[in-house]
C-alpha cells in the first residue's frame, strides 16, 4: 500500500440523537486500521511471520489501546507463501483485553505476488519472456505469492459493513483507483454511531459508495444476525442443545470447521444462546496455531480452531471430550 502522507479531517456534521430524553451514548464506528503483511527478514527463519507495515493512528487512542497480537490472530494458520494466488477471504477476530473489553478485527486477506522462493522481488512474466529466458540457458526463480491483510479494529461489531469497507478499500487499492486511500481510512474514524437505538445511519467512505449501517435496538440483547439458525442448521437441535448445557455446566466447547467465518459464526451462536447470562472464561472464536497449547488448559472455554489442525487438537484434548 502507498504510504500514508496526511489524512485530512472534515468538520462532520451535528448529529443530534435523543432517547428518552437523554443523548446517546456516540462512539466511533473504528478505531485502528493496519496493514499486515508477510515478514520477508524472518522468512528464512523456519516458520513465516507477519509484521505490521501500516497502522493509524500511530498513537493509541486514550481508553482503547490498540489490541496485541493482530499479525498473529489475522493469519491464524500461520504466514505460509503459495504457488497461486488465492481468492480473498473475510473473517472477525475477537480479542479480548486485560478489562475485558472486546475487540472485533475484521480482516480481508489476499494474495500479492512479491516474493519468490530465495527471497528477492518477482517479475511476472509472460510466456514470451519465459521463452526467451529458456533460450538463454536462464533459471527463472519460482514464483511465490505472499499473503497480506487489511484489518479493521473496532469495540462495535459490524461484521459485514467492516466487510464492505474493507472490500472498497481493497478495490481502490488494486484497480488503482483515483481515491486516496488515506481520506477512504480517515473517514472510518470521523464517522460516530449510536451505540444503540435502532436507528439506520447513512454514510460514504469518499469513493463513490453508499454504507447503511442499522444500529441494534438494545446494546444488552445479542445481535445474532443468521448465526443461531445456521448452528441449528449445521449441528442439529439435539446436539446443539447438549452445547448449551454444556457452556452452561461449564465444560470445554472446541468447535472446528474448514471455514474461519463459520467458527466465528458458531461461537457467536453458542454465547447468544446463554443470553441473559454473559460467558465469563476464555472465548475465542479463531484460534492461531501458535497458541493450540491453550486447549490442554483446566479452565472452561469456547474455542475455534481450523480443521487443518484436527490431528493436533486431539492431541491436545482430554479424552473425555464428545464429538459430534
């Protein structure tokens, strides 16, 4: 990504939102943007690593430091390069604070072709090029695609509008677009929401586009979106309901799923559930592969791991554990 020079600030309009005769409460609809990308120093260091290469703001807003550990949690199988380039994925992250307080990273990651296999910048060729190479006695180096992600940080949980303006930015930012994608990332911080209310709200990242964003009526009542139906769907009612008793009694839930975006939707699901109650161990919807040794630990908990790692976890895991 180009690098950020200056992000110009608009005076935003007065907004004005009472209910019950008292303001609502306001909050930003983000609070960090970075980009993260493949480590090439650490490459040759056995497994790869990911590194922060753009963040803003540089400085943590006060009251809301920025979460640790997002090279991580965005690449939760690990930073591998691949032979083709891989079609874009979205998911959300959930980290949570030493407060308690959670954090929601969405995160679009696609595949850029900067890197080959000994370490210097590649060339896309054409096959009249490979040709000539071919006639020169010249080895090409093996071309490698490396992963790189756009991550959007946010207390709010708005799943596909952080998906839509990620999917704008990542538009602007490939097609090479005349929108400079540092106004595109400023007006995610400018823009301020209800908490609650139920209210719809209107609003442009400066590109063109249109965001209707629906504030939740209440901002106790969970907001399950199509999660609770698609565990239903997925597991059926017996063995979801033998979930619920389970968080409830407090056992170990480990969910495990091919999708990112399905594990995050069934722990969403199984918490929404327990509403009024709220779950007080450890959740965490997407679990990186550097951290599976949290699954031998005594305490109750809800987890999501990838299914590449199915070998691993049962490893891991008591026996005692049901699968279904």
């Amino acid at each position: 990504c180009q690098t950020w020079l200056f992000f110009g600030r608009r005076k935003n309009a007065e907004l004005c939102w009472y209910f019950s005769g008292k303001a609502a409460d306001m909050a930003r609809l983000a609070d960090y943007f970075t980009v993260v990308g493949y480590d090439q120093e650490k490459a040759g260091s056995g497994e790869g690593c990911g590194k922060i290469i753009q963040r803003f703001p540089k400085k943590d807003w006060e009251g809301t430091a920025f979460p640790q550990g997002v090279e991580m949690f965005c690449q939760p199988g690990g930073w591998r390069l691949s032979r083709e380039r891989k079609a874009p994925t979205f998911f959300t992250v959930v980290l949570t604070d030493i407060d308690s307080d959670r954090h929601y990273c969405s995160c679009l990651t696609f595949y850029e072709a900067e890197v080959n296999l000994q370490g210097s910048k590649s060339i896309e060729a054409d096959g009249d090029e490979d040709e000539e190479a071919e006639e020169d006695g010249l080895i090409q180096p093996a071309q490698v695609f490396a992963p790189k992600s756009l991550i959007l940080v946010s207390r709010l949980d708005y799943p596909e509008i952080f998906r839509g303006c990620l999917g704008l930015i990542y538009t602007v930012y490939i097609d090479n677009l005349n929108f400079p994608l540092e106004g595109l990332v400023a007006n995610l911080f400018i823009f301020q929401v209800p908490v609650a209310g139920g209210s719809q709200k209107l609003f442009s990242l400066g590109a063109g586009d249109r965001q209707l964003i629906q504030t939740p009526l209440n901002d106790t009542l969970p907001v399950t979106y199509k999660s609770v139906a698609l565990l239903f769907q997925q597991l059926g009612i017996q063995n979801v309901l033998s979930l619920f008793c389970a968080v409830l009694t407090e056992h170990k839930v480990l969910f495990h799923s091919s999708s990112y975006q399905r594990l995050g939707e069934a722990c969403r699901a199984l918490e929404a559930l327990m509403f009024p109650l709220r779950y007080s161990y450890p959740y965490i919807p997407i679990l990186p592969s550097r951290l599976l040794e949290v699954l031998s630990s005594p305490t109750p908990f809800v987890i999501g791991v990838h299914s590449m790692f199915q070998n691993e976890i049962q490893d891991l895991v008591s026996s005692h554990f049901n699968y279904f």
